[in-house]
C-alpha cells in the first residue's frame, strides 16, 4: 500500500543524483504516530510539514512555515506522499534536482488527531484537528482545505492554524533556527559541517513517548482512546513538580529566562503576589567555583559591564540567581537613562542587581519548586551571606493586584510583575508570570534618522513581523546633547544606503532621512498604538544592548483570564467589602451600590449605581468601540441627576488605572481616554452618567475624526418631521460621497454621523471640517426651512 502511495514521490527523484531517502529503509515502529516539520531552502524558503499515517508522510508545504500566533493563518500546500525515513533527511539537494536546495530537521516528535478515529475522513473532509508533541511547536492546531480547493482539483492548499491553548504564543517561533536533530544552522548544513542529525525514524534509533504533551492511563485506556489533552496533562505535571523533591546535579552554563505575558490589569487571587517592574537590564547571576559571572538573556557574559556587582556577590556559595540590573535617581526610583549612562562611563558602583528568584542552590535544581519556596531560600541565602548595596532582594506584596498598582503608578514607577506562588520556573513565556504597565513602554528598532550633520532631529522606528521589519512610525523626542552624540555616532556606524523596511507599508526615504541596519534596539516610552499599528507621543530612553532586535515584536496588553479576575472567596478581605455594601463588577468595587442615581418613576424603580454598572458592563463592548482612541469628557452625578452634577475633562488624583491617560497639544494636563469595558465601569463607579467623546481620529486629537450633525427638535415639533430630517441629511451627505448612519439622542434627537478618513498631515483640519459642516447645515435650512 505504501509503495502505490511513493508512486509520485518516487517519479519525481533520480535517485542516483539526490540522496533523499527513496523509502526501502526499515522504519521502527512506534507506539504513537510522529512528525516532522522540515525547513526547505528550495526556489523559495518554506516549511514542509508531514504527519506520519497509513505508513507514509502525509506532507504540507507552509509557505511561511508553522506559527504559534491563532492570528496567524498560514498557506499550506498539500504535496505528494514521502517515506517514512524522509523523517530522518537533513542534507542538501542538488541544484537542478526536484526541490534542489538545503534541508533541515527544524522539528519533530509525535501527533494524534482530535475528536476522530478517521484521519482520512478528516481529510477528506478538509478539516484535520490535531495535536502535536514537538520540541518547538507543541499543543492543538487545524489543518482546513480552502474553499475554492473543496472541490479536489489540480490546487490543493488548505490553511495551518494554531488553536488557542497554553502552548499559543505571540512569539516567532521561527526565530528557532536550529537543526532539532543536529544543532546546525542551515549554512553549516549547506557546507556539509557539523555533526550529522540524530536518527528517530531508523530502526533501532530511540525516542521517548510524548507525555510532556498528552496524558494516557495504559492500563485503563486502549491505544484508541489516548486523545491529546495537552492542558490537562500539563496541570498533572505542573501538580507533579510542586511535590518533587529538587533534583541535584551539575549547574548548566546558562538557563533560558522566565518571561511576562503583558496584561492589561494584574490577576487577583490569594496565589498571586506582586512585584515592582524595574526599568533595567535581565541579568543571570552564576557563582560557582568562587567566580560569579553576569550573563544577559540571551546568554552573553557582561562580567565586565558589572564588575562592582560581580564582586559583592563574591562571598555568595555556588548558585544560579535571576534578577534585573537598575540604576537609581535620587528618589530612588528606578531610571533608565541612568543605567545607561553608568554604563556608558564604567559607573557600574553606581548600579543596584536587584534579585528576585533561586534556580540552583549549589547542585540543587530548584526551578520545579513552587515560586513560594524558591523566594524564601533565596531570602535566606542572602541573608546568611551579607552582601553590600549592590545586590538587594526584591520583596512582594500580596493581596488586590488592581490596588498595588495603582500605588506603582502613584509612585511614578514603570508598573508591576505579578507572579503565582505555586508555580514552578518556566524558561519562556508564561502565563504564571505577568506583567502590567503604568505607562505604555516598547522596544523599537531604528531602521534611520532624520536630521543632518550632528543635527538629530528623529528615529525611524520599527518592529519584526514575521522575517521583516515593519516601520511603526518616528520617535522625535527624549534627546539630549548628551544621548544625542553617541547615538549618532552609532547611527553613522550602522549606515547603509538600503532601506531596513518592508511590506507593503515601508515608507519612502525622505530627503533628510538616513538610514541604517536594523541592529540598534531602543526603549520608548510612548502613549499607545493607534488603529494603524504606529507608536504616538513617543519618546526615546535609551538604548538597549541586551535584546537582539530580531526579538523585538508588537506587545499589546491582552485581558487576563476570567479566572484570574476579583472573585471573592468566603471570609476574604474582598468579600468583607461585599458585606459592607460594596458590589463587585468585572473586578470594580462599587461603592454604596444601592445608592439612587435616577429617581424612582411611577412603576419604574429608582436606578441605582450597581444598575448603571451593570448596565455598562452589557453594553460596553459596543461603546468602547465609540470611545476607544479619544479623549472623553465625562459628566458626573454623585448624588444623582436630580442633584448637582459636575464636567470633568482631565484626569483627577486617585483616577482608576483601568482608565488611559492622554495629553493634547497645549494642554499640560492629562486627559481620560477610556479603551476598554473595565474603564468604563470604573467611571460608573465615580457616577459619570454622560460621556462625551471627541470627534476626532483615535490617537490623533489634532485630526478630525468624523462629523455629527445634531437634531435637537423644539418641544412642538413631531419626532416623524425629526426622523424626515435625519434621512435628508443623510441623502444629501451621500451625493457629496459621504456615508452617514443615525445615532438616537436624549428623549427624541437624533444624531447623523459620518467617519472621515483624514492623513496625518493633511490640510483638512477642524476648522475645515466644522466650516464643511456649517455649510451643509446652512444650503440644507435654505432649501428645506
């Protein structure tokens, strides 16, 4: 059966010229199926997926290879069937050959199929569920044929999606470039260097079955029933670790980092504790042998760099430390641009490493240890071993994670690290580590400048997407003579005369602008992103040496899981607020619920706070999507609308940090800009009963965003002539190439409103566009008084 199905495999190879297996190799037999994910340098780079089933390869070529993003929806081209043993070539075939060019071994390991005994019918189906146990990609993806190919013609291209679990992540997976099975890079294979790949499809080669992936009972499940539960089974071993005794042994030159996952407001919960998030460089303290060296994230010794820290760590016994290099101001706070001028001048006396995890104490492996346990051995380490200022502990605070922000951002601090206390350390980014901002801070990397001569005017900016760097915009700020000088000066080191940016978005060199190789990383402090992916308001901080800009993507603050929200437990602290007579909406305490904003109306009960959360809590979706990007004027009942209210414009001491703060030119003073449903409802909660965005582009106050044209008819005139009116409006707007949709106002107005589409740097401004509006309102009262 195999051999009819390597009919076409076997057409298209000669081979006596390529030495690709031609599938007579004996294969071992394993207990679940494998795969293998293969990077393929042919006419065009790409990856070639294959599933091991019905004793051959069941092959895809992914254009842009495999993604871990469920964003991501990657081409896959169905290819003819391959051998078995196809699953152990890593080599380079000739020019001329089918599919000439390098191969490797990108990754490989095992797969089942989700919720179906019948892979072909699947496949013929057109839409595969599968789970895949590898050592790069890992958890439940889905193979679907596309439409147009539904009908099995001469194109067979179907799409390869990640599904969303614990093993999603925003992360280029493809930046792994490394041979699985060798270690080498695709030149060293082209050269035919290095170690051959380790078999794992040979017979007699070895590999272990993939429990870190699924869970299977052998004694109780047949072969049949042993369908991937990554999660589950990652919950056991997770419980697992937590009992483990620390293992021991030698400790390794290096041990990848534990990363945040960037939310949007911190988890609450009795095992989560809160850090402060320091402003500073990564850096992996190893003693051993009484040396300590300081190695970056990626690895790199910056001994050098830190040689006052090195040396107060000198007396420490042989360990493996995690923390974060900072410079302090006078206040004491952390400071960026003062770590890089320590750096700069040799000052590293002046730099503090504030530790905040044990990985190894001595030979003891403690990274499978909880969180809580590691912090207390690395407190006790310390403390036995006095150490100077240099290296300080990093304590915790427990409780409301909502609440020790807020005291971050009133202390001007950069946010805070929330960390769960059962959890084991996780090289990679993870879900138990998490981080949440007072203010929006990114890595960019600067593709150019503007300016000539010693004149610095502004960055060229931009992040990775994929293989390619995508502009995000200018960085015009945060220079001075200083930073400027030795900026340029390796701005002109890196000059090139090709731009660094591409895409269909990469900008047109202007006149003055310069550009360069796309190796220097700088740390930004900016106000957002707006609707088209560009940075606002930024403003540069410093450089950043430690992280290669190949890793420097897109990081937008995702909502933390609903499990990890306020959800009071009997006797807590939050639930004895609850008994006081708080209320409790999407994590927002609502103070005096009960209390009456909108008096009670004949059978219509009064409307009170806890309502009108609830209310926004419904509806909010919708309104965010109105709101979101602009600044917003907020009208304020506290003691109901039949009482005094008050507008509010700017931001107010104490203001919610679930609500954005935005500056407008000329305006000193912050602005509310409410992003999200969390924002509003803590607005309910301050009784903001009206709210009043501005009509502008999101992220651009300066740019008209659409016009509203308000009919607000006299107490006489019938809601009919009103509804009459909206839709002249609106044909009237329509002949001038405008779209227009109705809005409902008050007890019978109605709002006609129309989006405009306005570049930054247009002439179109708000004087031009309210003298428009103006316009058609006055020829529409002349033509229909």
């Amino acid at each position: 059966m195999a051999k009819k199905k390597l009919a076409d495999y076997r057409a298209k190879r000669d081979f006596k010229k390529t030495s690709e297996p031609s599938g007579k190799a004996k294969v071992r037999v394993a207990e679940y199926p494998r795969f293998v994910v293969q990077k393929h340098a042919a006419t065009r780079l790409h990856y070639d997926l294959r599933l091991e089933h019905g004793g051959v390869f069941k092959s895809w070529a992914v254009t842009k290879g495999p993604s871990l993003n469920p964003a991501d929806k990657r081409l896959a081209v169905e290819v003819e069937d391959h051998p078995l043993d196809y699953g152990d070539f890593e080599g380079t075939i000739p020019k001329g050959e089918y599919g000439g060019g390098t191969v490797m071994l990108w990754d490989r390991g095992f797969w089942m199929p989700e919720g179906t005994k019948d892979v072909d019918a699947a496949l013929r189906k057109g839409e595969l569920k599968f789970t895949l146990a590898g050592e790069k990609l890992q958890g439940s993806f889905v193979l679907v044929r596309m439409k147009h190919d539904r009908e099995r013609g001469k194109r067979n291209n179907w799409l390869l999606i990640k599904h969303r679990d614990e093993f999603a992540s925003e992360d280029d997976v493809a930046e792994q470039d490394k041979s699985i099975a060798s270690g080498r890079s695709m030149e060293q294979i082209a050269a035919g260097k290095g170690h051959g790949p380790k078999p794992f499809m040979a017979a007699g080669s070895k590999a272990s079955a993939p429990s870190a992936i699924w869970h299977s009972n052998r004694a109780k499940e047949s072969r049949q029933s042993k369908v991937p539960r990554a999660q589950a089974k990652l919950q056991a071993d997770t419980s697992a670790r937590k009992t483990a005794k620390a293992s021991s042994g030698a400790m390794p030159r290096f041990v990848h980092p534990q990363l945040c996952k960037t939310l949007s407001r911190p988890p609450q919960g009795d095992d989560w504790v809160h850090e402060i998030k320091f402003d500073g460089y990564r850096m992996q303290l190893h003693k051993k042998n009484g040396a300590a060296t300081m190695l970056t994230r990626k690895g790199l010794d910056w001994t050098g760099k830190f040689r006052a820290i090195a040396e107060a760590a000198a007396d420490l016994p042989d360990a493996i430390i995690d923390g974060e290099v900072v410079a302090l101001d006078d206040a004491g706070a952390p400071n960026f641009a003062a770590l890089q001028a320590a750096l700069s001048d040799g000052r590293s006396q002046d730099l503090v490493y504030f530790v905040f995890d044990l990985l190894f104490d001595g030979g003891e492996d403690l990274r499978a240890r909880p969180l809580s346990e590691r912090k207390a051995r690395l407190k006790a380490l310390l403390a036995k071993n006095k150490t100077t200022g240099n290296v300080r502990y990093v304590d915790h605070l427990s409780g409301a994670g909502d609440a020790v922000l807020q005291s971050a951002c009133r202390m001007h601090l950069e946010g805070i690290i929330s960390k769960r206390l059962s959890a084991p350390y996780s090289s990679g980014r993870t879900e138990t580590w998490t981080k949440s901002k007072c203010r929006a801070g990114h890595e960019v990397v600067i593709g150019g400048w503007s300016g000539s001569g010693s004149n610095l005017r502004s960055l060229i900016a931009g992040v990775y997407s994929g293989d390619h760097l995508v502009h995000v915009g200018q960085v015009g700020t945060g220079f001075n003579a200083r930073n400027s000088k030795d900026l340029l000066r390796k701005l002109k080191a890196n000059a090139t005369d090709k731009s660094p940016f591409a895409g269909k978005d990469a900008p047109r060199k202007q006149r003055d602008w310069n550009w360069v190789k796309p190796v220097l990383v700088a740390e930004i402090e900016f106000a957002g992103w707006t609707g088209a992916g560009m940075i606002r308001q930024s403003a540069f901080k410093g450089l950043r040496e430690d992280k290669p800009a190949k890793e420097v993507r897109a990081e937008h603050p995702v909502a933390p899981k609903e499990a990890d929200l306020v959800t009071p437990a009997p006797g807590s602290k939050s639930n004895a607020i609850a008994k006081a007579g708080a209320a409790v909406i999407m994590g927002v305490t609502i103070s005096h619920p009960n209390k009456a904003l909108w008096p009670a109306e004949k059978d219509q009960p009064a409307v009170t706070k806890r309502d009108l959360a609830t209310y926004l809590e419904m509806v909010g979706p919708w309104m965010v999507e109105h709101l979101k990007g602009r600044p917003c004027s907020i009208i304020r009942a506290p003691d109901g609308i039949n009482a005094q209210k008050f507008f509010q414009r700017h931001a107010m001491p104490g203001v919610s940090n679930l609500v954005e703060l935005t500056t407008v030119e000329g305006d000193r003073k912050p602005y509310l800009q409410i992003d999200r449903v969390e924002g509003l409802i803590a607005m309910g909660q301050i009784a903001a009963v009206e709210f009043h965005p501005w009509n502008c582009e999101p992220h651009h106050p300066a740019l008209p965003g659409r016009l509203v044209f308000d009919l607000d008819p006299a107490p006489d005139v019938a809601f009919s002539a009103v509804i009459a009116a909206a839709k002249e409006m609106r044909d009237r707007l329509e002949q001038l190439g405008l779209v227009s949709f109705c809005k409902t106002t008050g007890g019978k107005g109605l709002h006609v409103m129309t989006p405009l589409k306005v570049k930054e740097g247009s002439d179109l401004g708000w004087k031009e566009a309210k003298a428009f509006a103006q316009a058609v309102c006055t020829h529409m009262a002349k033509d229909s008084p």
